[in-house]
C-alpha cells in the first residue's frame, strides 16, 4: 500500500513552493513561473531534458536500431563507391582506346570507300567512249559544234 504524505519546504522563495493557502486555491497564475525560468536554456539542453521522458528500454532499443542502421549505411556506400570506381577507371583504361580505335578503322573504311567510287565514277566515264554503242556504227555523225 501507497503511503502519500506532504512534504513541507523549507525554502520560500522558489515558484514551485506552495504555502498551505495557495494549495487551495485555484487561481494560482503561472506568469511568476514563467518569468523566472532560465533564459540562457539552449535547444540541445531541451531536447537532452527530453530523454527522461522514454523508458531506458526504448531508448537502449532506439539507440541500437539508430547504429546498425548507421553502420550498414555507411558499409553499403563504401561497396558501392568501390563498384562506382572499377567501373570508371575499367571503362576509362579500355573503353576509350577502343572507341578511339573502332573511330579510326571507320574513317579508313570511308576512305577506302570514296576511294573505289572514284576509281569506278572514271571507269563509267571512260567506258563510253571505247565501247561503241550497238547500231550507232550505221547512223552518221551530226555536227555540233563543241561546247553545246
């Protein structure tokens, strides 16, 4: 069983102290509280104040989750900045030479193209010319003169 007991204090002037009188009385304002509580309080002391508020479980359970989560955080982006940087440098060391190179074989086969097109553009003009025409061997010749 739960013995309640009131406890007198000694010291009058903090704002929690309650003289019998004010015990009773439900008009008791607050703004005397308010107007000395610490101004130099910073967010950080707030927030660590807060703690008392979560059972120690929890706060042991939050506290775990939080680091392994944190440590597989920052084991996975260790992984994966290595897999980031084979592949850069292995794309870089071999995928650049060979690109340049497949570049350089598809200008020499342009080259080698052009260059047979040339070669058969002159055969098709020279081939009239020392290949007659069958019938042309009968009909005479007009004359035109050069340059029409």
């Amino acid at each position: 069983m739960v013995k309640v007991e009131i406890v007198e204090e000694k010291e009058h002037n903090s704002p929690y102290a309650s003289s019998s009188s004010s015990r009773t009385s439900s008009s008791a304002s607050l703004s005397s509280v308010d107007s000395e509580v610490s101004v130099d309080e910073s967010f950080f002391d707030r927030l660590a104040a807060l703690k008392d508020i979560v059972p120690p479980t929890t706060r042991h359970s939050i506290s775990t989750r939080l680091s392994k989560t944190a440590s597989f955080v920052k084991k996975s982006s260790k992984v994966i900045g290595n897999i980031v940087w084979v592949v850069t440098t292995s794309a870089l060391l071999v995928g650049l030479p060979l690109a340049l190179v497949v570049e350089d074989e598809a200008k020499i086969v342009a080259q080698e193209k052009e260059m047979m097109e040339q070669q058969q553009g002159a055969q098709q003009m020279m081939a009239p010319s020392l290949y007659p025409q069958p019938g042309s061997e009968n009909q005479p010749k007009a004359l035109v003169p050069p340059g029409f």
